[in-house]
C-alpha cells in the first residue's frame, strides 16, 4: 500500500442522506489542517482528495526541495573547506542517492498527513474528485453527498507562461523535477524568485550548470534590494548565471528536452533542461464552483471576504486558492481559522500584517511585515551587518545582515534577516511585529551567545542606546543621577 492512500473506496456513507457537517474539498495542508480542527470541534467532516493526501508542501513543495538543498549544502561544504584550512578531495555526486535521500525525507513525514491519520482525527476520507452541483451539495465521483458547510482547498500548480516555443520542449516545473534520474548538465531556471533560487542554487551545487532567467531587474523582486543582492553575490560564487531584467521572447527547441533561450535583449541562453518557476496559478477551474455560487476573480483566485467566507455563506476557502500568500504556513493558520469560523459561528479575521516568509537559499533570505526598504514617513530602520555578530566571524559567514523598520515609539513593524537560518530567527521578529513589542522589549530579553539572533538583538540594543542619547532623555538621565547622588551622599 502506497503511504497517503486509503485501503478502501468510497463507501455508502459518502452517499446518506444526512448532511455532512463540513465537507473539504482538497488534501493538502489547508484542507488536513481545517478538517482537524472541525472535527476536534465536534463536526462530522468529509475530506476529499482526488490524488494524495499532503499537497505539494511534502510531494513536490517544501520537504524535498529542502532535503535536495541539505545534499546540495554538504557539496557545497566540501568544496569550500580551504577557507578553514581544510583540504577536500574532489567532490562526486551520485545523484540517483541524492534523490533517494529525497524520498526518503517524503516517506518519513508522510506518514503524518496520511489518511490513517486523518481517520484517527475522527475525519472520514475519500480518494475521489469532488465537484460541487449547488449551494449545499457536490457529487464525489458521481455519488451525491449534501453539506451544511464546505471548505475550498484545492491550492495551487505551477503556472506556465505563454512563450512561443515552450510547449514544444518537455520543461519541467516544481513539480515535476522530483522525477528526475540523471543531473541535468545544463539546467535554465526560468523565474529568479523563491523557488527559482533555491533549486537553482541546490542544482548548481551538485554539479550542474545553472543559469536563472528573471524579467525583474534583480533577483527576489519581492524582497529587500539589499537582501537580494546578497543572495545573488551568493549564487554567483555558487558558478551560476544570472540573467535579469530581460524577458523571454522565444524558446528554440533544439530536442525533446534541449533548446536555446531567446531573450528580449538578443541574448540567447542554451539548456539541456529547462525549469519552469514563475509562480503558481490557484486550482479552481474544475470543482464546479459556479454551480455552488462561489465567485473567482479573473485570475481564477476564489474570492473570500476577510473571515474567509466566499459569495456564499455556507463555502469557505483557505490556502493558496485565495490569493492569500501562497505559503504553506500560512494555508494552515488560516483553514484554522475558516474551520472554527464554520463550526462556532465565531468571526477570526483574517490578519495579514505579519506573514513571515523565507527563501531557504544559502543565505537564507527571511522577512515579515512592512517592506524593509520603502518605509513610509515617520518611520525608520536600523541595520545590523554579519560582518558585527561574533556567531557569523567565527563562521565566515559574514554576507548577512538584520534590517528592521521601527516608528516613533519604537515598536517593530517589519523586518528582513539574510543568513544562516534567517527563518529561525525571523520567529522573535515575527512574534514583535504580531504583538506590537519595541526595540526596548527585544533588547530587555537575554539571548543565548554567541547565535545569528545576535544581529536582530544588537540592531535593537542600537536602537535602545540612540534613544538614550537624545538631548531630553540626556537631561531627564542627568537629572536623576544627580538626585540620586545627593540621596546617598545625605545618607553617608
């Protein structure tokens, strides 16, 4: 038996006449974790996934992109030990193991999201497609069922742009480059952003030659200038090629899987293998959600009001589908909070003001909140750079800094951390910026030495000491130690 899969097809009880008390069209993680939750509320909850329960975080998305960054890491490492005095032979990669290492990482954590597990939740599952026919009813695989209320949660899949040529070369996407058995000699990341970065990196490390097409001006469009230009020196030492600024006006097949990139500049960029990476289009197309009333926007994202509630009352949505940032985190705060929503009656709202992202490259790039570098009037940043954390001196690891963006009175409203494990240390700034905490509260807090959450904690105590030094807080200072020396001097 396949981990993830029933033993079983859909039985009579998809089929009686009772409703359903929720109904989850979707098994990844917005629709595991709002079929939790509603069953731990008491509901009676159907969850329907025509493929495999997990999603795309753990088949195609999160786990094995980070198990193939971890080989791709230790390659790395090897490479680069004369810097600390250390000679290494030269580095072989037997990519096949690679990828075994990769499933592996999969077969381990599937057995969490499986539908043992969700069955053991008192969720009942069934391995079919679901397709709503009215407001309070779907047909699973053809067999009628009714609700009372449902969950939308059928995510996303990598979009693919209209190029002339594309379809004519068999490119992958991140979800199909798990397939792969041999190390591409020659790989083109089409799209520099999160995904684009970290495969493009992890294969340059294991052996390929990389380059990464971007339109943008720079890589990361969406991050910190200052972020991205670390990371791009990064892959650049890494041996890959970065072409940006410049779209894609052709692709020339030269076989089923070679061709030449034309680009908007004249440029022309080969490929033995070409990866697609240019985002992800929501899955909403074939669940039938006209017939239920449920509403998309002209992108096919379904249209949710901020307590995730679409055109119609009885139908939620969470995750990737609704144009929400499309991180797997993210997808499960938020089927939380439709699911009690539902279930209770009660109003969460939805809250996107402190949605922590990272790109796990090498340096990881980290971020929350405000932009770092458009800072609206009124507000500031403190910088704090590697080349200042004991942690990243002793590591050599000093391309990394912390930025924060602080207001009048202190309080963090946004940050960016570029370094080794960025998105660990972006959990404290995460924490600030949701609970409105100030430079005065980080920098009040011991924090373990010698770590990289030195540069944020260091930023703040920076910030602390400049306050002390204004010319009033000086004075009213003054004023008090002096006070405080008459007192013990009258003491004595």
């Amino acid at each position: 038996m396949t981990i993830g899969q029933p033993t079983s097809t859909p039985s009579s009880a998809a089929s009686q006449d009772e409703p359903w008390d929720l109904l989850v069209v979707g098994g990844g993680t917005a629709g595991i974790v709002g079929a939790k939750t509603a069953a731990r509320l008491g509901a009676r909850v159907l969850l329907v996934e025509r493929e495999r329960t997990g999603g795309d975080c753990l088949w195609t998305g999160c786990v094995p992109s980070k198990a193939l960054l971890a080989a791709a890491g230790v390659a790395a490492s090897a490479r680069t030990g004369h810097k600390f005095g250390i000679g290494v032979a030269e580095v072989s990669v037997d990519f096949a193991k690679v990828m075994d290492h990769v499933r592996a990482s999969i077969q381990h954590i599937a057995p969490v999201d499986s539908v043992e597990a969700l069955e053991k939740a008192s969720v009942s599952v069934r391995t079919a497609t679901a397709r709503f026919t009215g407001p309070d009813s779907a047909e699973i695989d053809g067999v009628p069922v009714r609700f009372r209320q449902a969950l939308v949660a059928t995510g996303a899949s990598p979009a693919v742009p209209r190029i002339p040529g594309l379809s004519e070369v068999n490119h992958l996407t991140s979800d199909t480059v798990w397939g792969l058995s041999e190390l591409p000699a020659e790989l083109v990341v089409l799209g520099g952003g999160s995904i684009g970065c970290e495969l493009g990196q992890a294969f340059a490390r294991l052996g390929s030659r990389v380059s990464v097409v971007e339109g943008a001006p720079r890589i990361l469009p969406r991050e910190d200038p200052l972020a991205a230009a670390e990371l791009a020196r990064a892959l650049l030492e890494d041996g890959v090629d970065l072409h940006t600024g410049s779209g894609v006006a052709r692709v020339e097949p030269t076989g089923p899987r070679s061709g030449v990139l034309h680009l908007d500049s004249g440029q022309q960029v080969p490929f033995s293998c070409l990866l697609v990476a240019v985002g992800r289009a929501p899955r909403s197309g074939d669940a039938g959600l006209a017939a239920a009333g449920v509403e998309v926007d002209d992108r096919g994202f379904v249209v949710v009001d901020d307590l995730l509630r679409t055109t119609n009352p009885r139908i939620w949505a969470a995750g990737d589908l609704t144009g929400h940032p499309q991180f797997t985190h993210t997808a499960g705060v938020h089927a939380s909070l439709a699911a009690s929503n539902a279930i209770l009656g009660v109003r969460r709202k939805v809250d996107l003001t402190a949605e922590p992202r990272v790109t796990f490259t090498d340096p990881e790039v980290a971020a929350v909140g405000l932009e770092t570098d458009r800072v609206p009037p009124g507000l500031r940043t403190i910088d704090w750079s590697h080349s200042h954390v004991d942690r990243a001196v002793a590591q050599g690891a000093l391309g990394g800094f912390a930025r924060l963006v602080i207001d009048k009175r202190g309080r963090v409203l946004g940050a960016t951390v570029v370094g080794p494990r960025a998105g660990e240390t972006l959990g404290e700034l995460t924490l600030a910026v949701t609970r409105g905490l100030t430079t005065r509260d980080l920098a009040g807090v011991t924090h373990a030495y010698p770590t990289y959450n030195d540069g944020p904690w260091n930023a703040a105590i920076s910030d602390v000491q400049d306050q002390l030094e204004r010319p009033a807080t000086q004075r009213a200072l003054g004023a008090l130690a002096r006070a405080r020396t008459w007192w013990v001097s009258r003491d004595h």
